[in-house]
C-alpha cells in the first residue's frame, strides 16, 4: 500500500468506472471493498496480480467511455464548426452583428437624410427592429432594409423619437458570466478552451487576497471605467486614514500588476488587446469588453472584475510598472486616465 493512501481506503476508491459498472461481476466487487490491507491478508500471493487485472478493466472502461463521448460530441462540434468557423470564439459566432456598430453603419449610410435621427441600438435592439416590423428577419441586410422602410414611412416630419426603445439596463451578471465563457471557446482547425478562461483567471484574482477594503479598492478606484472614488470617502467608509487607504491602493497596485506573470491574466490581457485593436477602443461595440461596462457580480471575484483587471492590466504603464487604467468618456471610447 502506498503511503499516500489512508488505510481504511476501500480499493473501489482507485477503480471508480469499475465500481460503478453495473456489469462488474459480484466477485470482484467483493474485492473492491476491501482495503489494501485486508486484499493482501486475502491474497497473499496473488494480490498483485488481481489490482493489475483491475486496473485492466478500468482502462478498459475508461478508453470506452472516450469512445462513447466522441461519437457524442463528434457530430455536434462539426456542426458547431460548419455553421460558426468563420468567427474567433463562439461568442462572436453567436453575436453575428454588433448592434453599436449596426449604429454607426446605419448612420454613415443614412445621413444624407435630413430627417435621420441617429439610432442607438444595444444588445437585443435588433431583434425588436425586425419583431416590430412583423419580420423574423435576422441578417443586418434585413434589417437594415426594415429600419430604412420604418424612416421612409415617418414622412418629411423631423423624428422626435428613436424607432427602437431604451436600451434594457446593463446585462445581470449570469450574463456577463455567459459571454465571458462563451469568448474561451476558439474557434479554427478545432476546438480548444482559451488559455483566459474564467475559472483560472478568478483563481488569479482570488489569491491576492482581497478583504472588503481590498475589494472596494479593486473596484472603485484601480479597474473602475469611470471617475475613481475618493480615497477620503473610502477612508470613512472602512474607518481608516486616507493616508493608509493610499498607500493600501499602491500595494494592491503593485500586487495585481504581477499577475501579468500568470498565464491565465497573460492570455486575458492578449484577449483585450486584440479586440481593443478591432473596435477603436470602444467596448461597447465589442461582445466581450461589453462586459466590463456591467455592474460588478455580487460575489468577488466575478465576470465583470475579470475583464476590468484585463483592460486595466492592457492599458499604458505610468510611473513604474503600474498601469494607468481607462476611463470611459463621452463618447464611449476607452481613454487612458
């Protein structure tokens, strides 16, 4: 029996396929709820030669079991790969067209209308665009077509309001959480997880251990999008000084910013990049920084807190090796703070 095994082990606990295999046959399943100890008093000579026979049979039933699981998942992933190999990640094969950037190709081919109020779609102002106009239509043709038939039908009056409705408030987490699962699927020659996924990223950020002021820190002032809060109020807020809140923003500073040395953060902050380069800075217009414009999930580490570290770690370094951060303005791009 090997050290690292508790002695009161029953072997079942190394065959796990073969225990719970209903055609294991009742001898051998007598033998597996048997500690090493007790199979050796057993089988004093033969007790090798058994855990090797065993060991067979869970071999056998775990390269079965592979088997079955491709011939499951085969057929699907070639489905998945005819239908979405033309997108990067599954997410931006199941976010054919950007709404925000449908915006901006509507109001370029549109504004030679004096009549044409720019519209502001988001997520889900698509589908509304073509339901409202008794259409299933889904390629941003069509829609097109349909929003250009809706204008033609407002008449020479100036439009006083938008076609489409409000944009809904921001995602709720569980969809942040979605999206952000979605962008780790790769799509190619197959398909793989991308190194940023989520759980090993959360990982990163849950072993720099953050207490309540450390969290507030995180995302109030260090990966914030907007206006930083003041470290007067934080100070009130967790009864310390603004001198020791200050000086705690640098420490957290310094610590997140050797997570870059993590692989996980490594490919996270690659990620943000490459689709930093692809939308102009604007993460609205992009299905996964979007993400970072939703309210931070309950519990920390989340989605949200995620992407902000990845934009903040992809944004320009300051004094020392600390990076600056971003700040989104008034028109939706991302600037350097």
């Amino acid at each position: 029996m090997t050290s690292s095994r508790p002695a009161a082990e029953p072997i079942s606990e190394r065959f796990p396929l073969l225990w719970a295999d209903d055609d294991t046959p009742d001898d051998v399943r007598d033998d597996l709820r048997l500690t090493d100890l007790k199979l050796g008093t057993l089988y004093r000579r033969g007790k090798q030669t058994r855990l090797d026979r065993y060991q067979q049979m869970e071999d056998a039933l775990a390269l079965q079991a592979a088997r079955n699981y491709q011939a499951t998942t085969g057929p699907i992933l070639e489905v998945l790969q005819e239908l979405l190999g033309g997108a990067s990640t599954l997410l931006d094969a199941t976010s054919p067209c950007s709404p925000n950037l449908l915006s901006r190709l509507l109001q370029e081919r549109l504004e030679e209308n004096p009549f044409y109020r720019p519209l502001h779609l988001h997520y889900g102002d698509v589908d509304y665009a073509a339901r409202i106009a008794g259409s299933d239509a889904t390629d941003s043709a069509s829609i097109f077509k349909l929003i250009e038939d809706e204008l033609e039908d407002a008449g020479p009056e100036p439009i006083s309001q938008p076609l489409l409705p409000p944009p809904d408030p921001e995602p709720p987490s569980d969809l942040s959480k979605l999206r952000y699962l979605l962008s780790t699927i790769e799509m190619g020659d197959g398909l793989a997880v991308g190194d940023h996924r989520l759980d090993a990223v959360l990982t990163v950020i849950d072993e720099v251990g953050l207490d309540p002021t450390g969290i507030d820190l995180f995302r109030e002032v260090v990966t914030c999008l907007e206006s930083p809060a003041s470290l007067a109020s934080l100070s009130e807020r967790h009864g310390t000084s603004r001198q020791a809140m200050s000086v705690r923003r640098q420490r957290l500073a310094r610590r997140l910013t050797r997570t870059r040395e993590e692989f996980a953060v490594t490919a996270l902050v690659r990620v943000v990049r490459e689709r930093l380069g692809r939308v102009d800075g604007r993460p609205a217009d992009d299905p996964f920084l979007s993400i970072a414009l939703s309210p931070p999930d309950g519990e920390f580490p989340g989605a949200v807190d995620a992407v902000r570290l990845g934009l903040w770690l992809a944004s320009p370094e300051g004094h020392g090796e600390a990076p600056v951060g971003y700040l989104l303005d008034e028109t939706g791009a991302l600037t350097p703070r």
